[in-house]
C-alpha cells in the first residue's frame, strides 16, 4: 500500500498531527512521511521546541508569582464588593417600604393641613350694614379668631316695676 | 466539588466556594494572561479582575458554557483589552536592543547557576517573546490556548466564541508565521 502523503508535504495534516487530530490511519501515513521528509522533521521539531520552551516560560513565571498572596488581595477586594453592594441593596430594599409609607404619610399631612389647618374661618350668618328701630343695648364678642359677632336687644320697660324702681 | 454545585454556591455569595474557585483557576487563568501580554505583573492585575468579574456578574452566568470556559473568555478579552491600550501597546512593542547585538545580556534575576545556561535561557526567552509578539492578536490567542492550556478545538471556539473551522485556520496560521520566524534561527542551528 502505499502513502498519499509519504512524498508530499502537507502543513495542514503536519499541524493536525501535531495537535493528535489525525485518526490511526492518518497517523501512521503521516509518520511515514515525516521520517522520509528532512523538511517536515524539522519544522516539527522547531515547532515542538517552541511549544516545549514557551510552556517552560509560562511555568517560570508563574512560579514567581506568590499566588497565596494575590488570592487574599482578590478575596478582600471581593468582601469589600460584597459589603458595599450588600449596604445598597440594603438601601434600596429599605425604600421599597419607606417610600410607600412616606407617600401615605406625606397624603395624611397634606389631608389634615388642608382641612384643619387651612380651613376656611365660618362664613357671617348675615352682615347688617344699618339698623332702624329701638335698640336699648349692644354686646360684643370676640372670638378667638378675632371675629366680633354682634349681637343687639331691646328691653321693654317693665311698667309695672317701674314705679318700684324709682 | 463540581463546577454546578460551584456556580450554585457563588450564586447564594458563598465566600469559601469563592475562595476555592480562585485557588482551582489562578495559575491558569495567570499562564493565558501571561502568554498574551508576556508581562508577569500586568498578568497578575488581569488575574485579579478576572476574578472580582465573576464575582460581581455570577448571578448572570446561564451555564451555557463551563465555568472554565466562561473563565478562559473574560481573560482572552482582559488580555486583549490591555494590548488595545495605547500605552501599554508601545511597551508591548518595545523590542530591547540586546537582541539585535548577537551579545545578549545575563539577566541577574535568573537563579540558575551557569552563566552560560543562564545566557542561553534568556536568548530562549527573548526569542520566544519576540516570536509571539509578532504574532497577529487572534492567531496568538488560539496558539496560547491550544499550547498553554492545551485545550481541543472545541474548548478554543467556545472559549472565544469562533467557529472550530476559524480555530484551525488560525491554529494554521499561527504556526505557519512562527515557521517563518523561526526559520533563520533553525539555519542556524544546521
């Protein structure tokens, strides 16, 4: 039997044999071709190199890192989020009683203001501009509010009595 | 404890289901962050919002994708963002001059004990930074997951949200471009 790609490069199926992409077939068809293509070797082995020497990289960094550290750092930071966002929402679940209740209240106040305290002061039962007859005593009150009612009377002399009286 | 149980915990703001979703992801989620920016501290910081990001949105999360995988996306896109800053982006393409002199420099900081091992690990270094950057934004983030991270095709679509046939593409040609950045140094080495 013979290869389709034992005297052809092929980068595309190099990079899938790179990545275990090829099934068993593949696989074998594309390892005969590689160890018949000095080309291909040595791509693979530069890029293999690179893999192995960037990941060695990656490894040194990190393994100057104090990640015990960093880990407390994130967990303070995120315990402040918590708290902050926490006293909000607090807040802002407060309000869904305080405002409703301020709303009424506000309503009650504005209700008794407007009736009680802004209540129009009672209307004269009648206003007597001039006065024709007898009238023989007047008496003033004064209410609280400064209204004057007036009132007038007259007094029949008691005949009778009259002469007693002198 | 399973990553369901895990979500459901860090849904109800249990801290300790926190604490221990840092502790199963940091080094991964710091090695993707690493292998995007090149940059130790600046992968770090990443790290860290990554985190306080699930944190604040877990209440959000549907579980259409894994927990890892949700966690590989927002660190893709921290990673991205910082590349897109400005600032940083001239520091990213900041290439040190002690490459170009054939006389690379020792770096103090390494802990091995031959200088000339230590000489050759920081010419790798350099060489392996130097080849990623000049990889295009999305192509390197398929490279850095599929070789860091080793995930299969189907974790890197949903991870970035692409179609597995992208995922190849890009694979494809991530190391078709490192083939011809490597190129010079494998003469070389002949």
């Amino acid at each position: 039997m013979t290869h389709p790609y034992a005297d052809a490069c092929d980068e595309i199926r190099l990079d899938r044999y790179l990545d275990g992409d090829l099934d068993a077939g593949e696989m074998a068809q594309m390892e005969a071709h590689i160890a018949g293509c000095l080309q291909c070797r040595r791509q693979l082995a530069a890029l293999t190199a690179f893999s192995h020497n960037l990941r060695d990289r990656v490894h040194d960094a990190a393994n100057s890192v104090d990640f015990v550290a960093l880990e407390k750092q994130v967990l303070n930071k995120a315990l402040r989020q918590y708290r902050s966002r926490g006293g909000l929402s607090r807040f802002i679940a407060s309000l869904k009683y305080t405002i409703p209740a301020t709303v009424t209240a506000g309503l009650m106040l504005f209700f008794a203001y407007s009736n009680y305290v802004l209540k129009p002061p009672p209307l004269p039962s009648a206003i007597i501009n001039s006065f024709t007859g007898s009238m023989s005593s007047v008496m003033i009150f004064e209410t609280p509010e400064t209204r004057q009612t007036i009132l007038w009377y007259t007094e029949e002399t008691d005949v009778e009595s009259e002469p007693n009286a002198v | 404890m399973h990553d369901q149980e895990l979500i459901l915990r860090l849904q109800r703001g249990d801290e300790w289901a926190f604490q221990l979703m840092v502790r199963r992801f940091r080094k991964k989620i710091f090695s993707i962050a690493f292998g995007m920016t090149l940059d130790a501290e600046e992968s770090q910081d990443i790290m860290q919002e990554v985190f306080l990001q699930v944190y604040r949105t877990i209440g959000d999360f549907r579980g259409d994708a894994s927990l890892a995988t949700w966690l590989h996306r927002i660190t893709v896109n921290r990673s991205l963002n910082w590349k897109r800053r400005w600032a940083r982006r001239f520091k990213w393409l900041h290439v040190s001059t002690d490459s170009t002199d054939g006389q690379p420099a020792v770096e103090p900081e390494s802990d091995l004990p031959s200088p000339e091992i230590r000489v050759a690990n920081a010419q790798t270094r350099r060489q392996i930074d130097n080849a990623l950057k000049m990889l295009p934004d999305q192509a390197r983030t398929v490279f850095v997951l599929r070789e860091i991270e080793g995930l299969s095709y189907e974790e890197i679509a949903d991870a970035i949200g692409i179609k597995l046939g992208t995922v190849r593409s890009r694979l494809f040609h991530a190391r078709r471009r490192l083939k011809e950045i490597l190129q010079p140094l494998m003469e070389k080495e002949e």
